[in-house]
C-alpha cells in the first residue's frame, strides 16, 4: 500500500560495502549479493546473505567475489551470478546455485572469455523454465557462438543465434501464451555494450530475440548508448536506463538524457 507514509526499516546493522541485486523467495526470505565484507556482523556472510525478517545468516561459508545478479528458479532453487571464482570445491565459477544447503555448479564447462574479465551480470528465467543468462563471456560450456548471452536448457548451454559482439548488461523475458493452447512463447531482450546482435548492426545497444532471431527496435539512442538497465511495465512500455543522450530529434523528441520509455504494444 502506497497511499500512506512510507516507513524505513533497518534490516539489523547493513551490509559492509555495496549491494548490487536483491532476490526474496516464496517464503519471504531476502537474499542480498554484491560486494561486501559482511552483513550484520555475521559469519561467513561474505558477498552473500540471506534477511529472514529478525537477522542475517550465512549461505554455507559465503562466496568470494562480487555477486552481480540472482534469480529463483521455478524449483525454488537460487542462480546466482557474479565475478567470484570457484572457491576450489566445485560450486561454480561466476555462475552457481543454492540449493537451500550447499552452492552447485551449473554444467560441467565454466563460462569464460568475457573482456577485461568474465562476468555474469544478469540471470532470468523464461516461460518454460530456462535459464537465461548475460554477461561479460564467449562460447558459454564450449558451444560456438553462445556468446554474451546463452541459455541452459537444464541439460547444456545454447546459443541465442550467434549471439552480441559486446557485453550485456541486462536481460528480461517477456513471456506470453501463444495462439496454440499450453504453448509457451518468450521475448528476451537484451541490453549492454554491444552493436550488433545475431549480425545485425544495431545503434540501439538493445535488441530482442523473437521467433528464433534477433531484431532492432524501433528506437535510436544518440549519443555514446550504453545501456545499464531495461524494465518493462504492465501496460506494455519498456523503460530503457542507461548513458545515451540527446537534445532531440527532428520532428520529435525521443528521450531525455539517460532514460526513454517505448511501447511495445504493436
């Protein structure tokens, strides 16, 4: 409920550095990862930590680098995604997931190859369960092409065509029922550093892959575009977030400076 006084509520002594991305389970439980040394005071809650809604606990002994982003899956399971290595016991190296006991790698190929450092900055699922994941990479468990973004499908990585030729920042699934009854269908849009998706060259730093290729959208960005962050609303616009600019554009303005909204329902 908005329509009162917001309240702030301390959730016990913070964290010791930065909180980068925020997942809460089915249960209520808030899971934090970024880059801090501790939350709360607690043992072992390096990087990562869990808020039940009274204190902070540990995820087995933490992890040991930066964690960018995190998602639940429909399992329940936590994915989590990052710049932290494997801390040698074969829980996954920028890529893991939290069973509820224990941190468990995801394939048997470690993603790798990302400039100046591989990265896992966005984890999303679609409408039939896959993981979708962006970041700094190339050829995600050793498959040509699966660069940037790829999927696992629960069995091995895939490539989205041929991929970006840039890093991506963020990813969204926009899922829907199709015209066949029970068949599931998924928009994923991608955004970051990148100017050509699947070979086309975009000016955009967005590009959405649909029907089993990728496409622009209908947008120009001016400016030097990066594009940081990109959100869709319920009545069917995507707000894109990013470092693009411009004063406007002859006959109309089509952003401000770091932010444009575009409908999507056409």
């Amino acid at each position: 409920d908005l329509s009162g006084t917001p309240t702030v509520n301390v959730m016990g002594t913070g964290l010791t550095g930065i909180a980068n991305t925020i997942a809460v389970s089915a249960d209520g439980d808030v899971y934090v990862g970024g880059n801090f040394a501790s939350a709360g005071g607690a043992a072992s809650t390096s990087y990562i930590a869990k808020w039940n809604g009274t204190s902070w606990s540990a995820l087995a002994t933490g992890l040991d680098g930066t964690v960018m982003s995190m998602a639940f899956a429909p399992n329940g399971d936590l994915y989590i995604g990052g710049s932290f290595p494997d801390l040698d016991s074969g829980s996954g190296k920028y890529l893991t997931y939290w069973d509820g006991s224990a941190f468990n790698p995801v394939g048997t190929v470690e993603l790798s190859g990302g400039t100046p450092a591989t990265i896992i900055r966005s984890i999303v699922f679609d409408a039939k369960g896959s993981l979708i994941v962006g970041g700094n990479f190339t050829n995600a468990g050793g498959v040509a092409n699966a660069d940037y973004i790829a999927k696992w499908n629960g069995s091995v990585w895939e490539a989205l065509g041929t991929g970006t030729n840039g890093n991506v920042y963020d990813v969204f699934v926009r899922k829907h029922d199709g015209s066949v009854t029970g068949t599931k269908l998924n928009q994923i849009y991608a955004a970051g550093l990148f100017t050509s998706a699947g070979g086309l060259t975009l000016t955009d730093r967005v590009a959405v892959w649909s029907n089993g290729a990728w496409q622009p959208l209908d947008i120009d960005l001016p400016g030097i575009a990066i594009v940081n962050s990109i959100l869709p609303a319920s009545d069917g616009s995507l707000y894109i977030g990013g470092s693009f600019s411009t004063a406007g554009e002859t006959p109309d303005v089509n952003a401000e400076t770091g932010i444009v909204a575009l409908n999507l329902n056409v």
